[in-house]
C-alpha cells in the first residue's frame, strides 16, 4: 500500500511537474515531501479511530447493562469438597440463565480456588429468586442430584453475587453478596 501510494504521488506530481519543467530529483523530493504528509494524516486518522472504537465500545457496554440492572453471578468451591461437580444449572425468577458442565479439570481450578462467572447480563431492580440446581458425584461413584433457592434484592446499583459450594461428601451451597462499587 506504502508502495502504491509513492508511486501514485511521484506520478501525480511528475504531471504536474513537467508542466513546471522541474527536475526529477525536485520531483523525487516533492513527492517524499508529500508521502510523509500523507503517512502523517493517516496515522493522525488511525488513532483518531482507535479512540472512536473505545468510546464506542464503552458507551455500549454501558447500553447494553448499565450499572442499575447489571447482575453478575460467580462460583467458587471450597478446597475440601469432597464431591465432583457434574453439572449446575442457575435460574433467575424461574427463567433458566445459565448452565455448566464441569469436567474433572475445572473441578480441580474450583478447588484451588479458582472462581467462575456463571452469568452477566440486565436485571431489573426489585426482589428476585436465584435457584441453583446441582448434580454431583462421590468417588464412589454415587451421585447427588439438588437444588438450593436463594432470595435477593436489586437495588439501583449493579449487584455481585457469588454461590460458594462446600460440604464434605454432600454439596452445601452459601450465597455471597459482594459489594459493588
């Protein structure tokens, strides 16, 4: 392209200067004179952009969940969790929002305290039921089927919720509000 556009230049400007008589060195000089102008507005033009698809990009974020409905919703699993996760499935006022399968590697990065975001998405202020259904399974191979309902209220701020599941052998789910700044 840097090429096309040198060529483009010295042969418009080798018009022009045959009109003028000018040398071809006067013509060579001019048209680099010309080209870094050029380079220069492009790059002017490029970051100009950038910063346009930032601002874009956060006033759609802001669009698409502001602050007074975004609901974030996280989970974590104690280290002494002595149960596999199979699967979880959220709901939120009895609409399904979020389902998971876990294999034996995000069992283990839940353990080592690895936290994972289950939903982002708007909620209207107000009350509201989250319900997390679960199936687990020991070592030796039984499994736990079970659902635990938790009841929260939205306020005009965003709100960060984190299930937090621990018990030995059977899942005890705990919901943690965080605060949001």
């Amino acid at each position: 392209m840097k090429r096309f556009l040198t060529v483009l230049l010295w042969a418009a400007l080798a018009m022009s200067a045959r009109a003028q008589d000018a040398t071809p060195d006067e013509v060579e000089r001019l048209a680099g004179e010309r080209f870094q102008l050029l380079e220069g507005q492009v790059q002017s033009l490029k970051r100009d952009i950038l910063g346009f698809s930032r601002d874009l990009h956060s006033l759609m974020k802001e669009a698409l969940f502001p602050a007074e409905t975004q609901l974030a919703v996280y989970i974590s699993a104690d280290s002494a969790v002595g149960f596999q996760i199979s699967s979880l499935q959220i709901t939120l006022d009895g609409k399904a929002i979020a389902n998971r399968v876990y294999s034996p590697a995000e069992n283990g990065a839940l353990r080592e305290g690895g936290v994972q975001r289950l939903f982002l998405g708007r909620v209207d202020p107000g009350k509201h039921k989250l319900t997390i259904s679960y199936l687990v399974s020991e070592a030796e191979g039984r499994s736990f089927r079970g659902d635990k309902s938790f009841d929260f209220s939205k306020d005009e701020t965003s709100k960060i919720l984190e299930v937090i599941i621990s018990g030995g052998t059977q899942p005890d789910l705990n919901l943690k509000e965080w605060r949001s700044s």
